[in-house]
C-alpha cells in the first residue's frame, strides 16, 4: 500500500512538472509573439512619420521653388531699392539670364545676374538647399486671347526655371518652369519679330502674366 502511495505521488509530481513546462513554453511562444507585434507597430509607426516628414520636404520645395519663379518674374524691368541699389531687369530678349553661381550644365547662361526678393534668399539661405534659377526668351508673337489683350497686340515670350534641391539633407526636390509674356506695344505686326532688343525696362507700364 505504501509502495503504491508513493508510485502515484512520483507520477502526479511528473505529471505536474510536464503541466508547468508546458505552460511556461506557451507562455514563452506569447511573449515571442508579442514582442514580434510590438516590434512591427513600432516600425509601421516609424514608417508613416517618415512618410509625413518626406510629404512635407516636398510641398516646402514645391511652395519654395514656386516663391522664387514668382520673384524673378515680378522683376521684370530694371528698378531701384529704397536704398538705391540698381536692380537689373530679370528678361532680356538677347540674353538667357542664370542666378549667381547657377552650375549651367548646359552652357546657356550668358549673364548672372538674376536677383529674388533680399527677405526670400535669406530664407533660402537658411534652408540648406542649392537653388538655381534662369529666364530664358522664347520667341515673339501674338498675344494669347482672352487675357484681357487686343486681337493684334504683341509680346515678348519667356520662360522662368527654377531648380530646388536639399537632397543633401534629406530633405525635398522640386523642378518648377513657369511661361511668361510681357506685351509689347512697340510691335504693330506679330507675325514679325521686332527691332527692339535687350533691356524691357523702357516698358514699364506693360502688364504681366504668367500661364
């Protein structure tokens, strides 16, 4: 009897010590499991802010690179500062006109000597980025319609081109081109080109757009 007692005893410590591995690797395959779904929300979460931070690099090139087309083409004719300090027009019909230091891979520019808003560049400046930016002269010709112009006015055609890149720190790219016409009042036939080159400053009371 006392034999048996102590057979069923050893078996039901046995049986106890299987019970409690058993649940300490189940236990251990959640923990596993666990760590394993906390890992992947962690690197989802830190997916989406890197999306969000990229999506907003991007629109700050974009707004950025737009910024400077708007203020190479609101100098469109020779001015002066309240200091001043002579501003050079930014569209030439005889020059293709590139910022200071503009790379030119292109070999277009003949002229840098294209100026932005003093409060953009310093913002530009801060940034980190290199921007780059030109005016090239396109052709002559009619007037688009229904742009508040006559059926026979002239102008000048122009195209602005700005390169925004602060890849070096990580940050967004943006390439804008923007077409200009600047009417000339000189000209009486569009379907010939006009004497009158370089320098628009002598226009100074003609209106602008932008396409």
């Amino acid at each position: 009897m006392g034999v048996l007692m102590k057979k069923t005893i050893a078996q039901s410590s046995q049986f106890h010590s299987r019970q409690r591995g058993a649940v300490l690797l189940i236990s251990i395959v959640f923990l596993l499991l666990l760590s394993i779904l906390a890992l992947s929300t962690m690197k989802s979460g830190t997916l989406e802010f890197l999306m969000a931070g990229n999506e907003q690099s991007r629109v700050e090139a974009y707004e950025l690179a737009a910024a400077v087309n708007e203020s190479v083409i609101s100098r469109w004719k020779a001015s002066t500062t309240p200091d001043d300090v002579a501003v050079e027009a930014n569209f030439k019909t005889d020059k293709t006109l590139c910022s200071t230091g503009h790379s030119d891979p292109d070999s277009e520019c003949d002229a840098n000597t294209l100026t932005i808003d003093d409060n953009l560049s310093t913002k530009l400046t801060s940034t980190g980025a290199t921007v780059e930016y030109m005016t090239h002269y396109l052709a002559e010709g009619r007037a688009p319609r229904g742009a508040g112009q006559d059926e026979d006015d002239c102008a000048f055609y122009f195209e602005t081109e700005t390169d925004f890149n602060n890849a070096a720190n990580n940050q967004g790219v943006s390439h804008q081109a923007e077409g200009v016409y600047i009417i000339n009042p000189v000209a009486s036939d569009c379907s010939q080109v006009s004497s009158v080159k370089g320098d628009l400053d002598k226009y100074a009371h003609i209106p602008i757009a932008a396409d």
